[in-house]
C-alpha cells in the first residue's frame, strides 16, 4: 500500500472531467483494486471522508468514502451518478473543507438526501440512499468528478477571499 500525493489548488488536473471506465475490465483489473487501497488509505491518513481520484492525479471516474466514526467501513463508488435528489425547499447549509484546499472552510447549500448509483470492485451495479454527512460527502466526490471544486458555488468576492486564505496557510506550513 502507498500514500499518494493529493493535489492542492490550483492544480489545473482539478478541473478535469473523468472519464467512465469501462464495466467489463473492472472485476479482473488488480490496478483498480490497488488504487482504490491506496486512494483509501491517503483518505484516512488526511483525515478526510471522501477522496475522488482527480485529487490524487488520477483520470478515472471513482471516488471512496467512509464516513463512520470507526473508520471501518470503506465504500467505493464506481461510474457514480445522482439518480435523485431532494428539492431546493430541503436543501441544507453546513460548513465544508476539501482535502485540496487545506486550511479553508465555507458554508455549501447541497441536497438534504441523495440516491446514488454505482458500481462496486466486483462490477455490479448497486443503489444507496443517504442523508447526512453521506449526503454531503458523495455530492462533493461527484463534483470532483465533473472538474468542480467547492469554491465554484461561491460568490467572487467570498471565493478570492478564501483563495488568499488557502495561499496564506500553504505557505505557513512549507
Ligand atoms: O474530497 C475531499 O476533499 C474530502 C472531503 C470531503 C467532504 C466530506 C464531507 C463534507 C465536505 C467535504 C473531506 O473529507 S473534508 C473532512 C471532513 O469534512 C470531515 C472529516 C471528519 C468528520 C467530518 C467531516
Ligand atoms: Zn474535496
């Protein structure tokens, strides 16, 4: 197992859209499986819940999750995609970070419940329902996965301000 390097903003790859990968290779590719180990183990060891392979330099359309608080029960998502959404009228505000962006916080409006769809390590498709702090996580991996990083839904003013921030605190801890 390694832990990779996550790449920070402004890192330009950030902005990539991936790529789906392919359903039929999935279950017999022993590259997957050690990215996946590796993404999850970089995850735990920067104290994140969520880690999508953009943020660590990778063009593949997954992300991995474990937002228990034993740290014990690690999900991969695979060709994800939002299949339903609760509406504006329930939609909630709660502070974010980003593993990308160390040192900086805003407050992010996201859908209260999500329905996701995926594919497992083993190519079969599955379908979770979350709220919570899922909820959040997979809404934000699924950006990461579309080239959107968290500071996109914020106003020009509040996302300069929190950029020279995020500059401030890099350079504190180089
Ligand atoms: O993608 C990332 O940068 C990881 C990020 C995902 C995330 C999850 C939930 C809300 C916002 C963003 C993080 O894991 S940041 C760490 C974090 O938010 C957290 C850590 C422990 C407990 C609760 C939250
Ligand atoms: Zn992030």
């Amino acid at each position: 197992m390694a832990l990779l390097k996550v790449l920070k903003y402004p890192d330009p790859f950030l902005k990539i859209k991936t790529a789906p990968i392919n359903q039929d290779v999935i279950s017999t590719d022993a590259n997957l499986k050690q990215i996946t180990q590796d993404m999850l183990e970089t995850m735990y060891a920067d104290t994140g819940v969520g880690l999508a392979a953009t943020q660590v330099g990778l063009n593949l359309r997954l992300f991995v999750m474990d937002c228990s608080e034993t740290h014990d029960m690690p999900l991969v998502f695979i060709n994800p995609e939002i299949t339903e959404k609760t509406g504006e009228e329930e939609a909630i505000e709660s502070e974010e970070g980003c593993l990308s962006f160390p040192g900086v916080y805003a407050k992010i409006t996201r859908a209260r419940k999500v329905t996701i769809q995926a594919l497992n390590l083993d190519g079969q498709i599955f379908t979770k329902i979350y709220t919570g702090l899922e909820a959040r996580c997979v809404q934000h991996e699924l950006d990461h996965l579309n080239g959107v990083v968290f500071l996109d839904y914020l106003s020009p003013v509040k996302r300069q301000l929190l950029e020279k921030k995020m500059l401030k605190h890099q350079k504190k801890t180089l």
